[in-house]
C-alpha cells in the first residue's frame, strides 16, 4: 500500500502519472472517492503517465472514453449505473480482453464486477485543495 498527500490538482495528476508509468497492460484500476475528490484529474494524470497526449474529461455521460496509443487506456464513470450488469450489459468483458488499462470510477457500485486482481485507488478529500490518495496492489488490503 501507498499513501500520498496532494495539495492540489496538479500534484493529483503527477501522482497517477507515476502510478501508471508502470502499470501493465491489462490492469484493472478500481477507484473510489466523493464527488469532487480528483478522480478524473488522477485518470488525466495516468493517461500522461502512459504517453498519451489527449483531453481526458470525466465519461459521466457517456459512461466510456477511450483513449487509444501504444498503451490504451478505458476509462468508466459507473455513477450513472445502477449495478454491475449494467456495466456487463456495455460489454466489460469485451473492454477487458483488449490488454488496456481499464480505469472505473465509482467502482463501488460495480464490486461484483472485478476480480480481486485490480488495484484500487481511493482518493479522501482533507480539505478544500488536500487530498489523500491511497493505492493498493491487487490482494493488498
């Protein structure tokens, strides 16, 4: 486990740089945190992190962007969902055999969807700007 504090967003966004610099192909990211807390400024961090020069911009709506580069990264918005088969209904199993990154917020909604062999990043806002994020390795608890 690793804990980091950031006290603004772009110090959110160098942190899931890092994080996914080495992340394998294939990795399942779950996150969790309030609305508001930086989840998609980590996810823009990460596709950085992955080489890929695009706007990241929260899926709510659509609740899928793709970003697609030599690494690609999937990124879900679940908070429109109601439960995980919805989002078996969208084709998860299919976004999953394509050896991206898939990254889920509001991953709780979706539990029964993964594995035990995602990471998982939640992200607590201390205070207006502050946050801690927390990244665990699949298994860690």
């Amino acid at each position: 486990m690793q804990v980091f504090h950031s006290k603004n967003e772009e110090e959110t966004e160098n942190i899931g740089e890092s994080f996914s610099a080495q992340l394998p192909s294939g990795s399942v990211v779950a996150m969790y945190g309030e609305l508001g807390a930086g989840k998609t400024a980590f996810v823009r961090g990460m596709a950085r992190g992955m080489g890929l020069d695009c706007r990241v911009s929260s899926p709510t709506f659509t609740i899928v962007n793709e970003y697609l580069g030599d690494r690609s990264l999937i990124h879900f918005d679940m908070y429109r969902l109601n439960d995980a088969d919805e989002l078996f209904d969208i084709g998860w199993e299919d976004y999953l055999r394509r050896d991206a990154v898939c990254v889920v917020e509001w991953s709780e909604k979706v539990e029964e969807a993964f594995f035990g062999d995602e990471y998982t990043v939640t992200i607590e806002k201390l205070s207006d700007n502050e946050r801690q994020i927390t990244i665990r390795e699949a298994g860690e608890s």
